[in-house]
C-alpha cells in the first residue's frame, strides 16, 4: 500500500510540475535581446526572384541606413508564421513609403519552393531575403521563429518581439519608430 502511495504521490507531482509549465505561457519566450539600443547586425542576402526588379538579386541593408526597418524572420513550416503574415504585409502597405519591411526566411536550407509558396500565398509585396545558412538568425540571436525587429533610422534596435506579430503589437511598434 505504501509502495502505491509513494508512486501515486511522484506521479501526481510530476503531472502538476508539467500542468504548470504548461500554463505558465510564454513569458520565458521574451528573453530580452542583447541587441536592445544597440546597433543590429547588417547583412546583404540573396533576395527572392519577385523583388530583383525594385533591389537586384541581393539585398543589403547599410543600403538603407537611416531608415527605420521591420526585420521578420520566418520559415515556412512554422504554423505562428501563417498567422502572422497577413498583419505584415498590411503594416507594409500602410508604412512602406516611410519604413523599410524585410523578412527573412531562415531555418531552411534548400527549401526555395517552399519560401515562394509561403511568399505567393501571403503576396509579400516587402523583399524577403534567403538566410539558408542562419548565419544572420544567429547574429541577431533568433531563439525561433517568428521574431520580429524594430529597428530604429539610426540602426539601434528598439524592440524586438517574439512569437507572432498582430496587428496591435504592428502599430504600436511601428509607430514608435516613426516618432
């Protein structure tokens, strides 16, 4: 009987251990960035055919200093990505002409049909880059995907978000870079 007891009360602590973890959400996502008012790593990456017309076959980004800038990384087997994606492009239609948008599909090493289904379903009309290395995610010191920078004209990062953007989180950001 004891023996039943003794496993009944592991098991039982463990259940509540994990229904905690469980319950306790994200805060453990929002690590703050070692970036935070410091200046983000520049990178110039291959860009998606659909964009060579407006930027060339590559994209830099010292090209489009003093500019304040949205970077979103991103992959297309992520399932907060697709739920993210249609408050990008319209924080893009609605800041575009005043802040650069930018997404960068990482995490995906030869998965280019994939990143332009991904791109064509969504109708990214920003650049969107190929990070097949993940070179730049770890510059940046991505924990996963999506996250997304805000990055202020003089180049300091001013917030960075993990998990999905939404609309609200969009303005609020964007607008605060533009002030």
């Amino acid at each position: 009987m004891r023996r039943v007891a003794w496993v009944v009360a592991v098991v039982g602590g463990l259940t509540a251990l994990f229904v905690f973890g469980l319950l306790r959400g994200a805060p453990d996502r929002n690590v703050p960035s070692n970036l935070l008012n410091r200046p983000v790593p520049t990178f110039a990456l291959p860009l998606y055919e659909r964009y060579f017309a407006a930027f060339g076959p590559r994209l830099d980004l010292a090209e489009h200093a003093g500019r304040p800038m949205v970077i979103n990384f991103w992959a297309s087997w992520c399932g907060p990505c697709y739920v993210e994606a249609p408050h990008l492009e319209a924080a893009h239609r609605r800041y575009g002409d005043r802040v650069l948008f930018v997404g960068v599909q990482t995490q995906e090493r030869d998965a280019r049909a994939a990143g332009r289904a991904f791109i064509e379903r969504f109708d990214f009309t920003f650049p969107n880059v190929i990070d097949d290395d993940s070179r730049v995610s770890i510059s940046y010191g991505l924990f996963g995907v999506p996250e997304t920078f805000f990055v202020r004209s003089d180049g300091t990062l001013a917030y960075k978000h993990v998990g999905p953007v939404d609309a609200r989180v969009m303005t609020q950001q964007v607008e605060a870079l533009l002030r």
